[in-house]
C-alpha cells in the first residue's frame, strides 16, 4: 500500500488562495475530520477497485491465452484428419508417443483427431463463456470506477 502523498504543500496554497477571496470557511469545511474521513474511505474504495480491476485483466488475459491455445490444438487436430482422410485404408500409420512411434490403424487415429477436435472446440466454448463473464465484472468495475470519480473527483489527484 502506497502512503499518503504530503499535503502541507497544497494546504498552504488553498490558504493562500481562500485568504485572498475571503472564503476561509470553505477551506475549513474541506478540511474537517468528516471530509477527511469520506476522502479516505474513497481513496480505500478507489484502491479496492483499481486492484479488482488489475485481477480481471490479468484473468482476462490468461483466458485469451489458453483460448489462442485451444483453437492451435483444434487446428492441428483438423488438418491431421484432412490428412489422414486422403491415405488410403491400408497405408501404414503411426501413432507419436513420446520419443517412439508405435503402428495404428488409420481409424484409431482418425478417432483421436475427431476426439481432440471435439475436445477442442468445448474447451473453447467453455473458455469463451468465462470470458464474457470477466468482461461483464470488468464493464461492472469500470462503471463503479466513473461513479467513484463523479462522486469524488479530487480522488485521482489524491491518488
């Protein structure tokens, strides 16, 4: 947590400048322990916000990331079968296992391709719902953050 920026300087210049206009009334009422106490409470409520805020986006970014990853898996899975569709039945094929290839039959694998595509493309599906989810709490946050700065404008020189 930050600390609080010195506010002697700005004070002396409200003086100044409340002295010349005659409103030292004003300058006191800004400076009474109720105010300070709502100036408080609104910074604590600005930095709530602001750290749910850097949570989404980071949530929001690793989404996007596992997403880009998911649709590469798809895609791979999709041009594998395009591939395995054009061999003919009794084409030898091989299946990866680690550091070793082991024969299967062009179904098996044409069976896994299909299950990685399916898999795929729920994994997606599921991974596009929460997003949409963190960008409604993000639109959510956002709004709470502009209704904070009507309220208190001061707040983001306070900051």
């Amino acid at each position: 947590r930050k600390s609080r920026p010195d506010t002697s300087q700005l004070h002396q210049t409200l003086d100044r400048s409340t002295n010349h206009i005659g409103n030292n009334h004003r300058l006191r009422e800004l400076r009474s322990p109720i105010s300070e106490m709502a100036n408080e409470a609104n910074r604590d409520t600005f930095l709530e916000i602001q750290g749910r805020m850097i949570e989404i986006t980071g949530k929001l970014k690793q989404l996007q990331t596992q997403i880009r990853g998911k649709e590469g898996e798809k895609k791979r899975a999709f041009l594998t079968l395009e591939e395995l569709k054009q061999l003919s039945e009794d084409t030898n094929t091989y299946k990866s296992i680690v550091t070793r290839f082991v024969l299967e039959s062009k179904s098996v694998l044409m069976n896994e391709q299909e299950q990685k595509f399916k898999d795929s493309e729920t994994a997606i599906a599921s991974l596009q719902s929460s997003k949409e989810y963190l960008e409604r709490q993000m639109a959510e946050v956002e709004n709470n953050l502009r209704e904070l700065l009507q309220l208190d404008p001061g707040i983001k020189f306070a900051i």
